[in-house]
C-alpha cells in the first residue's frame, strides 16, 4: 500500500512526511465536524414560550349608546391555564377585535371601548363563569369616556383575570370560578 502512495505522491519520499499529511487530514476532517456541530448548536437556549394560547369568539355584541360606541365579546381559549395566559388572551383578543373593527375614518376606530370575558366553556358562556375580563378604551377615557371625569375611570386597560383551576363539564369547579377575579392591570 504504502508502494502505491509514492507513486501516486513522489515528492513524499520519506515515511514521516506520509504519516504527517495524514495526520494533518484526520485534524482538518476533525475541525470540519466539530465547525459543523457549533453552527447547528442554538444561540438562544431559552426554554420558556413566550407565545400566546389561541382563541375562540364565541359572541360580539354591540352595546353602544349615544355618548360611547362599546362592543362586547366572549370568547374561550382551553389552553389558557394561569391567571397571566388568561389575562394575556384577553387582551390580545381586546386588541385584535378592535383593529379588525373598521370605520370610515382611520383615525377614530369604529368602537372605542371593547370589554372582553373569558368564559370557562362554551356551554357555560354568559352564565358568570369568567376566567378573565379585558377592558381595552385605547383613548384612555375607560368604560364612560368623555362623560365621566373621575380619574379613577380615565384608563386604557382594566384587566381581571382568575387563579382559579377548571373543568368546564364539572359543575363544582365552575361554581368555584364565581367571583374570584383579582385586578391584573389597570392602566
């Protein structure tokens, strides 16, 4: 074998010239997989989704009055489990309604407070079983507007959401969702 070598290569003539291009081949195939195993390593190891779960609307209503256009909707989203996924949906929710909601001028939207509830299921919607509450007024005059002057009602968000474990075909866990809602945000 090593009669075949020089010939193919003649200017190799000694054995420790041969063994050295050798060895030079092994180290650069070696540098050539460990190159290819640090490009493929993640740069960002962080293991925590930072995504929000999915939605349902189950109901839009309008309750627009002469002073305030509002529009109220329910929705569920099974896979909210915590009290900030709950409140995260809602608001995510508030927010896309109300940009999906177009009027005539681009620069008043068609409804200018949009309140949100998280129901538990869908056979229990409307019947007080809120895992969240999102009241989004993006002109930061809150649930009245312009009627009231109360700087304790002048907000863009009010959100509420429930530490509260359910399962919406138990009836127990459903009663005990009523009233646990607890201020999340209020801005």
């Amino acid at each position: 074998m090593m009669l075949r070598l020089r010939r193919f290569v003649p200017f190799l003539k000694h054995r420790w010239e041969r063994l050295g291009l050798l060895g030079i081949g092994f180290l650069l195939a070696l540098l050539l997989v460990l190159l290819t195993q640090l490009a493929d390593r993640k740069i960002n190891t962080s293991t925590k989704k930072s995504t929000i779960p999915s939605y349902q609307v189950l109901l839009i209503e309008d309750q627009s009055s002469s002073t305030r256009s509002r529009l109220k909707v329910r929705i569920v989203a099974p896979e909210a489990r915590t009290a900030r996924e709950r409140a995260r949906v809602a608001m995510t929710a508030a927010k896309q309604i109300q940009a999906s909601q177009v009027s005539d001028d681009p620069d008043k939207p068609q409804y200018e407070f949009i309140s949100v509830v998280l129901e538990a299921g869908e056979k229990t919607a409307g019947q007080g079983f809120a895992l969240a509450v999102a009241e989004y007024a993006p002109d930061g005059r809150g649930r009245q507007g312009v009627m009231s002057d109360d700087s304790d009602n002048q907000w863009q968000w009010n959100v509420r959401s429930s530490k509260a474990r359910v399962n919406p075909g138990d009836a127990d866990s459903l009663q005990k969702v009523k009233g646990t809602l607890e201020k999340f945000l209020k801005q």
